[in-house]
C-alpha cells in the first residue's frame, strides 16, 4: 500500500509539473530561434537542433520603429495601474466587507446576503458587456487613456474579489475582538485601524494577491480603453501578434511578463507554510 | 453590533462602485432598446425587437450557450478534482514540497492571453512540438482544426491556466483543517479512503463549494483562451457566449443588439449560479 | 543646409534607377533611405523638414509590428525628426483595427489622427473621416498611383483614404518543382496531364494533391500542397472570394456580383460560389497539418518557409520567400489567380463552358485622417511623407514591412533584381503579373464596400468555416450565409446597402 | 451609584431577545445573571456594555440617560466566554490597551498593568505573544485588562465556562477574592453565570434570567431559600429541583396512589387542592421504611452519585453523598426530607417554603 502510494504520488506529481513546465521551456526555446528554426518544423535544443539568436530578446529593447516591442514602459504602467487598482479595491472592499460581516443591513428585501452579492456578481459580467459603456462614460470625462481611467476600471474588476475574500475573512475573525476594542474605548474607526486591521494582514495579503493576479492578467478593458499614452504590457505583447507573428521575440515577451508574478507564488508559498494564509483562505 | 458608522464602512467601497457602474448598466439597457450599429450609431428607440430577435431567431447565441455551458461546467469539474489530488499530494509528507506547491502555483500567475499564444505555438499542428511528437508514431491530430479536439485544446488550457486557483484554495484549506478529527479516524482504525470520504472531504466542503462557484464565474468568461487560439472555429465548435457577444459587439458594431444579448447572458447567468450553488450546497454538505 | 537636392519632379523609373547608391544629406541622418537617397517632392525629406509643426502632437493607430506597423513607426520617428512634430503610435491586431477606431468614432471621440485600417472599412468609416484635400490629390506622388488603388481609395469619385501601400491577391508556386523536368515527367506520367501553371482551380487542385505529403525538396521535412487562409477571422472571406470569381463572375452579366443590384437578393448561394466551396472543401486535403485553422501568418510562414506548393493570397509570402535568408530564395514565381473552364450565368441560369478569369481587387492596407482631428494639415503631411517615393522605394523591399507595390513606377523588375537580388526571370514575372492585374484585366470584381461591411464578412467567415470544418454540405453552408446576408440587409435597410453597393458595381459594369 | 434598567426589550429577530427587564444595581455590590444558555444574558450584558441598543426601554447610571452614551465611552469592561484578547499585541500591549485608548501618562500605564498583571497572577508574563499562553493564562490576560481600567460596570460573561474542571476551581477561587477586593471598590460587577454552584459561591445579588426575562431578582441566599417560581428553582439547582404534581388532601401531600405523606409543618396553611410540589435532590435519601422507587439511571460524579428513581409516574433525581453502586431496575426505598418540601401553585408561583416564603 505505502510503496504503491507514494510511487504513484510521485508519479503523478511529476507528470504534472511536466505538464506546468512544458510550455515555458518551449517558450524559453523558441526566443531564441529566428524565422528559419521557426518554420523548419518543430526543434527544441539550441545548438543542437538551430543556431540560437538574440534577435527575439533584442526587439524588447528596441521601438517599434526597428521592428521591436518595447515593452519597458508598459511593463512599468502595469505595474503601478495594478498596484494602485488593487490598493483602492482592497481599502474599499476591506471596509465594505467588515460592515457586511459586522453590521446588519435592510433596506425593503435586501439584506447583507444580497448587497455582497451585489459586489461579487461584478465578475460575472463579461467584460465585452461594459466596455462600450466605459469608453462613452470615460470619454465624457476625459478620462480614455490615462492612468486614472484605467485605474477606476480596475476598481470594478477588483473589488469584488477583495470583498468576496474579506467578507469570508471577517467572518471567521471573532466579533467579540472588535467589541473588546470598543468596551476598551475604541471608536468604531479605531477599533477598525487598531485592532482588526493588523489582526487581518494575511486576509489581505490574500486578497491583494488575488487582486494583482487578476488586475495583471487583464487584457480586455485596458485594450479597448487605452490608445498610446498609457499602454498595459498584455496590450504590447499582444501588439507582436501581426500578421506574421515573430514568435521568437513574443516568446521573449511572454516571458518577462510572467516573471513579476512568479515572486508573487513564491510569496504565496511562504505564507501558506508558515499558516498565515490558512485561516485567510478557508 | 450596530452603529451609525456601520454606513462609514459600507458606503465608499459600494458607492464607489454603484458611481463607476451605473452609467454603464444604465446605458446597457437603453442601447438594448435601440438599433445602434456600426451604420446607425444612435440611441434610436425600436422597443424589445433585439430581444424578439434574440429569442425567436438567433440559434448560434443559444447554441454557444450550450457550448459554454459544457466547456466550463468540464474545465472546473477537472481544475476541482486535479487541484484537490494535487493539493492532497503535497498537503504533507513529500520531498521537494516548496518546490513542488511554488511549481503548482505558477500558471495562475500568467496572463491568459499572452499564455495562449504560446499554446497556439506548442499546438501549432505542423511547426509545434505536441504534433512533432505524435508524428513519431505517424499520427497527426488536428488540435485547433478538428471539431472535437479544438475543444480538447480550449479545455487543456483552460486546465492549465487555472487549475492552480483551485489548488491554492485547497491546499489552503486542507492546512487549517482541526487535527482533532483525524485523530479520532484514526483511533477508529480507519484507512486513508475512508478518513478522506468522513473525514477531510466533509471538512472540505465549505471552500470546495466556495471554489467551484468562484471559478464556475470566472469560467464562464472564457474569452481571452478562444479569441487566441480559434477564434471560435473550426466553424463555430469553440464559440463562447462572451465570445459571440464579441464578435456581435466589436466586430459586427451591432451594439444594439449586443446590448441585448449581454443582459440576457447576465440574467441566465445570475440564475444559473444561485441555483448551482444552491445544488452543490445540497450534494456537498448532506453528510453533515 | 540642403545642398544635394534635386529639382524637378521626376518620377520614372530612369528616374528611379538612376538614383540608385546616390548618398545624400538625407541618406546620412536616415539609413533607411540609403538607397535611393531623398526624392524629390511634394512630401519628400527636404519638403518635410522645412515645416514646422514643433509643440504639435499626431496620434496613430495602426498594424502591429512589423506589417505595417514598423513602417508606421519608423516613419513617424523621421517625421518627427523632420518637422519636430510629437508622434504616438499605437499598434494593434489586425482583427481589432476596425473596432479600435470605430469605438472612439462612434462614442464621439478623436484619439486618433490617423487611422490605419483596410480599404473596405471605407463605407462604415467615411462619415468619420476627412476626405483627401485637393492639393495631395493633385500632387505629382499621387498621379504615379495606378487607377484600381486610386479607386480602392475613393467613395464615388472622392478620395478618402490616403494610398500607401497595393494589395492584390495572386497565385505563388514552386519553380522548382512546376518547371522541373523530371516533375513534369512524373506528373505526366502519373495523371496524364501537364504540370504547368495552373490555369484553372481544378489543375490547382490535382497538382497540391499530387505533390501533397512527401519531401519533394529533399530537405529532409515533408511538404504539402497549398497553403492557405482557412481560419474563421477576419481575413478568411477575402481567400473564399478569390477563389469564386472565376466560377460566379460572368462578364456579360451585369449588375452585381455579391448581390443582384435590382433586388438586393444575395447571389452567395449560387452554383458559382458553391462550386467555388466545393474546390476549397477539397483542398482541406492537400493542406498543411493544421492548415485549416491557418491565418495569414501561418499561411506566410508555410509558403514563405518552404512548406507548400502553392499559396495564393496578398504579396507577403512572396516577399517573405524572396528575402535573402530564405532558402527557397528565388525558387518561387508569381502567376494571375487560376481561373474556371465554366462560369455560371444568372440571367440564363446555366453554365457557360468557357473558360473565365477575374481578378478579384481586394482590399488592402490604407490610413486615412479623422475628421474630428485638430491636426488635418499635419496628419496629410505624415501620410504623404509615409508614401513619399524615397520612403516607398526602400519599404517595398522590406518583407515584414507589407508594403507592397501599387506605384506606376513599382512595376519595373530592375528594381527588384538590383535592390533585392531577385533572378531577373522572377522579377519580370512578377512585375508583369502584378501589372496585369492593376491595368490589363476588364472583369474585375471589386471588394464588397457596403455599410456593416464586418457582418457580410463573418457570416461569410463563419458559413465557409461551417462547411470546411464537415459541419455542412457547402450548399448548405451557403444557404446558411444568404439566409444571414438577407438579415442583415433587412436591418441596414436594402436601399442603403444597394447605394453603396451601386458604387462599386459601376466600377465592374464600366469595363 | 446606580444603574437602572426599565422595561428593556429587544425582538427575538435575531439570536439576541430581552423582554421587558427591569433592575436596579448599585455599585460595591456582585451580581449574578443566571439562566440557561440563550436566556438572554450575553445580549443583556452586551446591552449594558451598549453593543446592542435595545428597541425600548431604557438604562440609567446615577440618572442619566445610558442609552446615548456610545459603547467607547461607557466606561465599562467586559470578559467573554471565549478567551478574546487582541492577537497582535503582548501581554502588556493588551492589558495596556484601554490605558492607552485614555491617554494616560505612561508612567502611570506602567504601574496599573504590571498591578493589574500581578493581581491576576501573571507577573513575568508582560513580553510573552497572546498565542504563547494557555487558555487559562489568555482568560487570566482578559480579566487584567477588564481590572485595569477600573471601570465603572464590569461585565462577566460566563468567564470559567471555558476552561476544564480543575482550572474552573481555582480560578473561580481567585475571583472571588479579587471580586470582593473589587466589590469594595467603586463598580458594578455582572457576573453571568449557567452554572448555580457557581452563582451561589459568589453570592451577592442573583438575577435569575429566562427567555429574555428577568424571574426573580434577590440575594444568593433567598434566592436559594426561596424560588419564587418552579422555573426559578430549576434554574438556580444543579441538578434541578424534583417536582411533583401532587395534591394536598386532609392534611396530607398526595403525589400517587401510593407516594402520600403528612403535611409538614410549614405547609399547613395550604388549603386543599393541586400544587407542584419540589424536593431538592438533596433531600432526597435512601433509607427502609421509604417509598419504593426503581432505579433508572445511576451516576457517580467525585465523591456523590446521581441516582435517577422512578415510581409510576413519579420520577425525580436524588443526590446521595456517597460513592454506591446500583443494578439498573433495582428497586430502592426512598425517603423524602418532607421538613425541606416547597409548594407551588399550579402556574409555577411559589406557595411554601421551608424558609418561610417570599420576602
């Protein structure tokens, strides 16, 4: 039994990571080839099979104008539109899921259940369904290709997710702590900022994670939204796919991008062996 | 507990957003009642006709539906069961576990879009490396131009990509399970499957539910995947609801008539998912 | 400051050729145009530098890089360079370049000041765009123009969109194999006929299948038949209609092709088109693995990389294959599109045993400058500096660049064999292929230019795709797209269709 | 200094209810709310506390309106059930904490906590994290913190209930000594309590709470002496009093055709007909000469036995004062200490008691 377990346990967990890791060393592979190891059929070692080349890497670092896909500035404007989305949705969804959690709500037939519903059923709309709307209602106010504008979309993309995991959070964080904070001559807000906030840093690292993993990811709203002053780096990338896609430095692209959020799993990891995450998750 | 404040805490977060939405929503519906489109941009009024349309003249919406009803329905029962074994295998007792949960998270971690232009090359039926090695054999399966297969290969991406949510909320939760249950298993002298069955699947149930109708929402977007790797085909095998309202919306510019399209899917959906997760309620916790 | 310029506007190709290694001022600070130097002109780098157009910002959207887009890019950054003008460039898919710009259209705004797109965009977009002013038209560059791109740019006799670049699709084949004696013996021998350029889709058909599935190179890899845009998107129309013309467009019929005029009645279900399905049904066989999920690219990277036989479609993987570290470097040739030994009548309702060809004028890449810019002048300006002959002259030689021929001048095969190192045999070819089909043929069929032009093409896509992919019989198939295109017509109103419609149909009916 | 309640009431909508409680309390003075569990006393107490604002009535302190004064400026303090303290900070962090909140000089905080630390036992304790404690050290922090502040109302919301046997003991110990030290003092202290022992030892005031209403509201003692209602005397006995229906009939207590005794003496003023009358398991013994009752059930607990006897429909618990052992189905002679028998109307008002009835 225990042999036979662990044998197939192994087994199953390799084929797996296999699985995981196939695409990213095909990726790794193919930016270094050029057109010729592209469309000579299938090769997977340098040297061996082609003549590797930098020409993939290179076009990272040149414009557009020499062929490349600089990608330098919407690494950089991903970055801070994430990070500043996710900040406003996590502030807000965290303070919105403790009333939700802590505080009862009736207005005619809608009670706490509902309004969190309300949050969450944002994800269910497909993005295809507000982008028109958004580009009337952000050009109205100028706001089509700014940072900002980006940034509010983001809010309704990521908040839900931070409410939904907050909500859950606090649910499982003893009330009687914030009435202690009370008794204890705490204001509601400073029994919120002293005492239940730092108690709730590994929900909110969870769902800061969530939100960047979401708010990184997206490509469509930032696509429709967003016309040169401020270029997300899905949106560059998948700017390389032209008619003659050059997989090569797309491969190369696809890479750099993934690399930010593979700290991001680290992290993760680490908070979940240490059991921070556990309760935050469950 | 019951204050004043209670509102202080609330009302940014939810006028924040009711601010950002009800523009667009508003909006949404009123061009569902107009003829919009990529001729005729304007908010002319012509009633339910797009929704007469939709209902008594429009088979591929309701066929997408069926598809996307089948896609998602498979690709989170897979992510759900290979997440949950996975989450098993590395929960303890395994070597390079850091390893192997770091390994496990990563594909979450990538952008869907550009992950699948990367697929579409593995897949690449004649220059990719998936047919070089079926070629071995002298096989050459069509994975993005056969009927059956493109689903194949949407639903192996899709598994691909989001697996890992399902497994970091498993793993999640099989770490904060109580210890003493498994105690008294194993007092009982129960065996693995049985400490699994009533035991720590039991135990599972609440994040399981949670997991399944989380990912069941983000699934039923499927979107980024299909407009990559087949832009819905070969023929229409591969057409999503989101898809179809894409292709209705920002292709054909029937912005009307997507309108129209879009609140039908959303009021499907709402449905759909309460009474789903009224279901897995039911089969889920019924041991308890 | 500008001490080599020349004066006079000529354009020739004496001209042209004489201009050749001819460093100047220019050629220094823009390598790019180190072959020919500055040519004089309306828009030419000497023109340009003497504007000013500095504290000015022009936004763009075209192609991705590198079709296209690179071009875009590089010419902006000398532009820029020139006139101290700002310029932003986005890039986008070629699937999404229609709504890119239509959003913003539609919801009133003006991100852009130019816009590049395809000329069949040209009816849903006119009522956002500003016409060509009359002083470019006029302009020397722009009588160089053959008159097909002239037309292909205009909306009943006004210029909308500004002319960059040629688009055509035209048959690419092997030489090595169609005039490889001992193919040709081979061939004879095995199916009792010629191997020749195929003249009709049928010989088309019998060679990929024949030369389908072995190394017929000797390089070790398999090849195929024929490579092809088959995936549903939003190119896969334009193959379908190519390969119909010669069944469906009779030149003693008049009065519409995609729809009879009178009516509005779809004709995409007629025996011609059917039969035209019919023939690409059966080349699902003779394609690559895949093929039939290949887009443009793949079809440029198949063809262009030593995959097929043939390929048939816009200029890319012709060039591709003839750049110079290609291995099949002038191994390839250029032929008209095959034609049909029967073309059907829709007046009599019977075939004509005859044989037919037309060419089928497709769309091709344009930009055009929108009406609510605020920088009319200067975007003009980038336009005409973009297809400036020094510009033009050193683009069409960069494959990745789709660029391609659609000057008088262009069609001369000297450029290409001195510049590029094509085989003089090719050049000539090529040239004269391309020619014939700008000047020579009279039953021609021009693009479908219709308001809601996307929803006639992706029930077209989706229709086709239904029968490649054995969902349906192509008469069914067809059946399915007219049944869509009536739709379609109803909602729009048929009297607006058939008004844009009429346009290009008077185009067919004056030849 | 008083705190008056009147005529508190909260809807039993959610899992909190009060009806109609009044009381008066007065500072220097212990009391217990007991009653079983969800009989209303955390939400009383949470309402004292102002966690929960009641639907009406109202709460006074020295007169004036307590109702308006938000929780944070009540001046109260509160230990729970569960041990809650808060988890981010230290020993001394936590037991700080409400200093801090006033802004009290540190110097003074200083002093206060490590007095409050050594009352409670836990000197040495200051730099240790909330989770390194056990659970009687973490109940040990939360008292601290309540004693620190010398509060006004200090709220104890069944503080030991958590904890096993022998810590409930000694900490139960430990209380009531720092308590009377407290009760001496300035506050109020609420004690809330399931446990009857429990509120006996602490003695005091007793508020015997059910369903959301105050029962009876006496000293430990008469409450003890004299239940005014059947409920009442289940409630405040561990294990609840036996009743009977019985009658009272020429002079004598008839509880079945073959369970009939005299009529004791302090009954004798009952005029005939039905009561529910109530014997204390102690009261109850085994002796010849008894009724004849089966055993049903028979449990040792330390050094006592729960004996559950039955005669037709006669059941009842007796509670011996040694360790025995019985055959279930045996039969046994009980006796009845009739001098300790109570009488209730049949609507559960006290009648007779063997301590001369209702103050």
């Amino acid at each position: 039994m225990g042999l036979l377990y662990s044998t197939l346990k192994y087994l199953a967990v390799t084929l797996w990571s296999v699985f995981v890791i196939a695409p990213f060393l095909w990726a790794i592979s193919t930016s270094f080839k050029d057109f010729q190891s592209v469309t000579n059929g299938a090769t997977y070692i340098p040297w061996v099979d082609f003549e590797p080349t930098l020409e993939g890497w290179r076009a990272l670092w040149k414009s557009p104008a020499q062929g490349g896909v600089a990608i330098v500035e919407p690494f950089f404007n991903s970055v801070f539109v994430t990070a500043a989305g996710s900040a406003i949705s996590i502030v807000l969804g965290t303070l919105a899921a403790y009333a939700l959690s802590r505080f009862t709500f009736k207005a005619g037939p809608i009670r706490n259940g509902d309004i969190t519903f309300f949050f969450i059923s944002q994800r269910i709309m497909p993005p295809v369904v507000l982008a028109i709307p958004f580009f009337i209602m952000l050009g109205k106010f100028s706001l089509l290709d700014t940072l900002m504008g980006l940034i509010l979309v983001y809010i309704v993309l990521l908040m839900p997710i931070a409410v939904w995991i907050m909500v859950d959070f606090f649910n499982k964080v003893p009330r009687e702590i914030d009435e202690t904070a009370l008794i204890d001559g705490c204001n509601p807000y400073q029994a919120f900022y002293k005492v239940v906030l730092p108690n709730s840093i590994p929900g909110i690292v969870v769902a800061g994670m969530f939100c960047m993993i979401f708010g990184w990811t997206d490509f469509f709203f930032s696509f429709i939204l967003t016309f040169t002053e401020v270029q997300l780096l899905p949106v560059a990338i998948v700017a390389l796919n032209s008619s003659i896609t050059p997989w090569w430095s797309l491969s190369a692209a696809a890479l750099v991008s993934v690399a930010p959020l593979v700290f991001v799993a680290f992290i993760v990891e680490r908070f979940l062996s240490k059991g921070n995450l556990s309760g935050a998750l469950k | 507990m019951n204050f004043k404040h209670k509102y202080m805490f609330l009302l940014p977060g939810l006028l924040v957003l009711l601010g950002i939405l009800i523009f667009p929503i508003g909006f949404t519906v009123r061009l569902s009642l107009s003829s919009w489109d990529s001729f005729y941009p304007g908010l002319d009024f012509i009633g339910i006709e797009n929704y007469i349309r939709l209902f008594t003249d429009d088979l591929r919406f309701w066929e997408a539906f069926g598809r996307l009803s089948m896609l998602s329905l498979t690709t989170v029962f897979l992510q759900y069961v290979i997440g949950f074994s996975l989450a098993l295998m590395v929960w303890k007792d395994i070597v390079f576990q850091r390893f192997f949960r770091v390994l496990f998270l990563i594909p979450m971690m990538t952008t869907p879009v550009i992950m699948t232009v990367i697929w579409r090359t593995v897949f690449h039926e004649s220059l990719g490396p998936v047919n070089d090695f079926f070629n071995l054999f002298g096989m050459n399966p069509l994975w993005l131009s056969s009927e059956i297969l493109a689903k194949f290969t949407v639903i192996l991406v899709e598994v691909w990509q989001w697996t890992p949510f399902m497994f970091l909320l498993l793993l999640a939760g099989l770490l904060s399970l109580p210890k003493e249950p498994y105690l008294a298993a194993s007092i009982d002298g129960a065996g693995p499957i049985r400490t699994f069955v009533y035991v720590t699947f039991p135990l599972m149930a609440p994040i399981s539910i949670g997991a399944i109708i989380i990912r069941l929402i983000e699934a039923s977007k499927i979107m980024d995947t299909v407009y990559v790797l087949t832009s819905g085909g070969p023929g229409t095998s591969t057409e999503t609801s989101s898809f179809y309202i894409f292709i209705k919306g920002l292709r054909e510019f029937q912005f009307g008539y997507s309108a129209a399209l879009s609140l039908t899917y959303l009021i499907i959906m709402i449905i759909s998912f309460t009474i789903i997760a009224k279901i897995l309620v039911k089969l889920m916790v019924r041991g308890n | 400051m500008k001490n080599s310029i020349r004066v006079g506007v000529l354009v020739g190709s004496t001209a042209l050729l004489g201009s050749l290694a001819h460093a100047d001022q220019w050629s220094d600070q823009f390598p790019h145009i180190k072959n020919t130097g500055d040519i004089a002109g309306e828009c030419s780098y000497d023109s340009m530098s003497k504007k000013d157009y500095s504290g000015q910002k022009l936004t763009i959207n075209t192609h991705a890089v590198p079709v296209m887009g690179e071009p875009t890019a590089l010419h902006a950054e000398q532009f820029s360079a020139l006139t101290g003008a700002e310029v932003n460039v986005i890039h986008t898919p070629a699937g999404d370049l229609y709504s890119k710009a239509m959003v913003p259209f539609q919801a009133g705004q003006a991100p852009y000041d130019i816009v590049f797109g395809f000329s069949n965009f040209i009816r849903d977009w006119k009522q956002y765009l500003q016409p060509v002013p009359a002083k470019y038209v006029n302009m020397a560059q722009m009588q160089d123009i053959t008159q097909s791109h002239i037309d292909v740019n205009s909306w009943d006799g006004e210029m909308i969109q500004f002319p960059i670049d040629g688009d055509r699709h035209y048959l690419k084949y092997r030489r090595d194999v169609i005039d490889n004696p001992e193919y040709q013996a081979k061939y004879k021998a095995e199916t009792g006929n010629e191997l020749r350029i195929p003249q009709t889709w049928k010989e088309y058909a019998e060679m990929a299948a024949f030369f389908n599935g072995w190394d017929w190179d000797n390089d070790g890899e398999l090849e195929y038949g024929s490579a092809e845009v088959m995936k549903k998107d939003d190119l896969m129309f334009a193959a379908f209609f190519s390969r119909s013309v010669a069944y469906s467009k009779n030149p003693r019929v008049k009065g519409g092709f995609f729809f009879d005029l009178e009516t509005m009645e779809p004709l995409i279900n007629g025996p011609g088109f059917v039969e035209a399905l019919t023939d690409w049904v059966e080349a699902t066989k003779y394609v690559p693995p895949g093929g039939i999920n290949f887009g443009l690219g793949d079809e440029i990277n198949s063809f262009g990389g030593g995959q097929t036989l043939f390929s048939f479609s816009w200029d890319d993987a012709f060039v591709k294959a003839m750049e110079d570290d290609s291995p099949i470097k002038n191994k390839v040739g250029a032929a008209p599109l095959p034609g049909a030994t029967r073309v059907w009548n829709r007046d009599s309702g019977a075939w004509e045993q005859e044989f037919n060809q037309a060419p089928y004028i497709v769309w091709g890449w344009t930009a055009a400058v929108a009406k609510k810019s605020k920088n009319h002048d200067m975007a003009f300006d980038y336009l005409c500096f973009f297809a400036n002959d020094a510009n033009h002259q050193a683009d069409i030689g960069i494959g990745r660049f789709g660029v391609n021929p659609f000057k008088k001048s262009d069609f001369v095969p000297e450029i290409y064999v001195e510049r590029q190192g094509w085989d003089p045999e090719i050049a000539k070819q090529y040239a004269d292929t391309l020619m014939e089909m700008e000047e020579g043929s009279t039953n021609r069929v021009f693009p479908l230019r219709v308001p809601g032009v996307f929803q006639f093409n992706s029930a077209v896509a989706t229709g086709t795709s239904k029968a490649l992919a054995g969902q349906l019989s192509p008469q069914e198939a067809l059946d399915e797209v007219a049944a869509e295109w009536t739709k379609i017509v109803k909602r729009i109103g048929a009297d607006t269709v058939r008004e844009a419609y009429a346009i290009g149909v008077a185009l067919e009916d004056a030849e | 200094m008083s705190l008056i309640a009147s005529k508190l009431c909260l809807k039993p909508d959610t899992e909190y209810h009060l009806n109609d409680v009044c009381f008066e309390m007065s500072k220097g003075e212990i009391y217990t709310i007991i009653g079983r569990t969800l009989a209303g006393k955390t939400t009383l107490l949470k309402t004292i506390a102002g966690l929960i604002a009641p639907e009406s009535g109202s709460l006074t302190l020295d007169g004036a309106d307590f109702g308006r004064i938000p929780v944070w400026k009540r001046e109260v303090a509160m230990v729970y059930q569960q041990f809650i303290n808060y988890p981010h900070l230290s020993v001394y962090e936590n037991v700080a904490f409400p200093l801090k909140q006033r802004r009290m000089p540190k110097v003074e905080i200083r002093n206060r906590v490590m007095r409050a630390l050594s009352q409670v036992g836990l000197d040495g304790f200051e730099n240790r994290k909330i989770q390194a404690l056990s659970g009687g050290q973490q109940q040990r922090v939360a008292l601290a913190r309540s004693l620190v502040k010398e509060a006004n109302i200090v709220l104890l919301d069944e503080p030991l209930v958590n904890l096993d046997y022998k810590l409930r003991e000694q900490l139960r110990e430990e209380f009531r000594n720092l308590f009377s030290a407290k009760a001496s003092e300035n506050s109020i202290l609420i004690y809330s309590s399931t446990d009857p022992v429990e509120a006996m030892q602490l003695g005091g005031q007793i508020l015997v709470m059910d369903e959301g209403r105050i029962l009876q509201q006496a000293s430990a003692k008469e409450v003890y002496e004299n239940p005014n209602s059947t409920k009442v005397s289940q409630i405040t006995n561990d294990p609840a009093m036996n009743l009977f229906e019985g009658t009272v009939a020429d002079g004598k207590v008839i509880l079945s055709a073959e369970i009939h005794f005299e009529l004791p003496q302090h009954c004798q003023a009952l005029p005939q007909g039905s009561y529910i009358f109530g014997l204390r398991a102690a009261a109850i013994s085994l002796a010849d000469g008894g009724f004849p009752f089966t055993v049903e059930l028979s449990e040792i607990s330390g050094s006592e036995t729960f004996l559950h006897l039955k005669h037709e429909h006669v059941q009842m618990v007796g509670l011996l004062d040694s360790v025995q052992n019985f055959n279930i189905g045996e039969t046994v002679s009980a006796q009845f200490d009739t001098a300790h028998l109570y009488a209730f109307a049949t609507d559960g008002r006290l009648k007779s008691s063997p301590y001369g009835g209702l103050k």
